[in-house]
C-alpha cells in the first residue's frame, strides 16, 4: 500500500469519525500561581465541535484520492 492510500484511507476514517462523533473534548491544565511549595493549577475541560461539512469534505478528499489514478 503506497503512502497516498494510505492517506486517503487515514482522510476517509477520519471524515467517517467526525461525522460519528461530531466533537471530542480533552482536559487543559493550567498553572495558575506557585508561592513558594504551593502550586495552585486549573483543570479545564475543552470541547470542540467538528462540523458536518469538515467531516465530508474529509470523506470526499479521501475518496479522490483513491479514485484519481496516480500520473506518472
């Protein structure tokens, strides 16, 4: 498998995810202020929507890519 298959099938799961899923979210950890051995941090909660059309355009970029033969 050459390496553009292998990036049109890494495009159309990734599409294939974002439509499934639509967001992930991940934790932030911030340091806030350390006084001497004290050490006050925040922990928050990120969350990003993926669009529906970033998820197709992905699908459809993938699929491209498998159906347009390589020119030499």
């Amino acid at each position: 498998m050459n390496a553009m298959k292998l990036v049109a099938v890494a495009l159309i799961v990734a599409g294939a995810l974002g439509l499934a899923y639509g967001r992930f979210s991940y934790t932030k950890e911030t340091q806030q202020a350390q006084i001497g051995p004290l050490e006050l941090t925040v922990r928050d909660q990120q969350t990003i929507n993926i669009p529906v059309w970033a998820g197709a355009a992905a699908i459809a970029a993938g699929l491209l890519l498998l159906v347009i033969p390589k020119s030499a």
